[in-house]
C-alpha cells in the first residue's frame, strides 16, 4: 500500500483571488487587440485614381450619320394629256390614240449628307464654334401615288392602233413633269433652309455654341 504523504493531491478549485487576476489578464487582451484594430483602420488608406476619357461623338460622323436628310416634301397633282397620232396609206387615214391621266405625286428634296468631307468640317471644341458647309440640296425622290393616280379616259380612233404603252410613257411623263413642278416652286431652297436649322440643331446638342451651317450654292 502507498503511502498517503506520497499520493496526488487532489484538485482544488481556484481561489477568488485567482479567477479575479484570470478576468482582468483577458480584458487587458481584448483591449490590446481593439486598439490595434482602432488603430489600422484609422490609418489613411492609399487611394488610386483611374481617369476615364468618354470619346465624344465627332461632329462629321454625327452629321454622316443622318445620311440622305430630307428635309422637304410637295404633293403634287397634274393632269397628263398624251397623244399618239397615226398616218395611215401614205397619209391619207389617220387617227389617234389618246390618254387623259390624273397624277399625284410626292417630291421629296434634301441633302445628301454622305457627300459631306473634311474639308466641310472646322470646329474648336475649346471655343465651342463650329462652321459646316452642306452639300448643294436636291431632289431624292419623285414618286407617283398610286392611291392618287387613275386614269380618267382613254380613247383609240377606229383607224388607231392601240398603243399598250401609252400609259407607261404617260406615268413617266407625270413623273418627271411633277419632279419639275416641284423645283419650279422652290422644293430645293426650302429643302436648304430646313437642313440647314436642323444640321445647326444637331451640332448645338453636341455642345457647340457659335455653330455657322451654310450650304455649298451659298459659297458660291
């Protein structure tokens, strides 16, 4: 048997005095590591500054990309009158073929913007001015409206041959005369004007301030 003096103590539980020096050890740790924290986070942090340069929109290829602007339209109305006259047996027989045609139309007129070069072009982004010189205006398009257009007689004499063509050549007629009515009234200068204030109207939206838009018959 061992002796008593010679076995383990048992265990005893901490004194009060112990467990009060184990709390104040674990503050101190906790406030050690808050102020460190505290004081990494309070240390100012190196910034980086990255500058983005946004492209703005060049003031020809704006205005390049409004490509055919038409900037006037007429409706216009004629009446075609064609005839084709016939001499039969050396001239002795005649007669007519004849066509009453009512035409409408529309004559579209502008400027052709993919026509605009360089050379057209001075700007100073610095000052805000601009000066532009559009193409010469003219027509775009001279179309017939089938809604409008009819034929209002047609008429073969009985010593006529009928000619199947006769309406196609008076189509072409009403076309072409309407097209020339058009310009006869001033399609084109008004076309000018009105491409003129809308090319100015784009070029302001870009930031330009001073913007002179001319057209090329006025440098003439």
């Amino acid at each position: 048997m061992l002796d008593p003096m010679t076995e383990p103590s048992a265990r005893r539980p901490l004194s009060t005095a112990a467990i009060v020096a184990l709390a104040l050890l674990g503050a101190a740790t906790l406030f050690c590591v808050g102020s460190a924290a505290m004081l990494y986070s309070s240390r100012p942090v190196a910034s980086s500054t990255t500058e983005v340069l946004r492209a703005t929109p060049d003031v020809i290829t704006a205005i390049r990309d409004l490509a055919r602007l038409e900037a006037t339209t007429f409706h216009i109305e004629r009446v075609i009158d064609l005839r084709d006259d016939q001499r039969h047996l050396f001239g002795l027989v005649g007669g007519q073929d004849s066509i009453l045609l009512v035409a409408a139309g529309d004559v579209v007129a502008g400027v052709d913007l993919s026509k605009l070069g360089p050379e057209d072009v001075s700007v100073d982004p610095a000052r805000g001015t601009a000066r532009i010189v559009l193409p010469a205006p003219e027509v775009l398009t001279a179309a017939l409206d089938e809604d409008g257009t009819y034929v209002f007689s047609r008429e073969t004499d009985v010593f006529a041959r009928r000619d199947q063509e006769l309406e196609t050549r008076a189509r072409r007629e009403a076309a072409r005369s309407i097209r020339a009515a058009a310009i006869e009234a001033g399609i084109l200068d008004r076309a000018g004007q009105s491409a003129k204030q809308t090319v100015a109207s784009l070029v302001r939206a870009l930031g330009y301030v001073d913007v002179d838009v001319r057209l090329a018959t006025d440098e003439r």
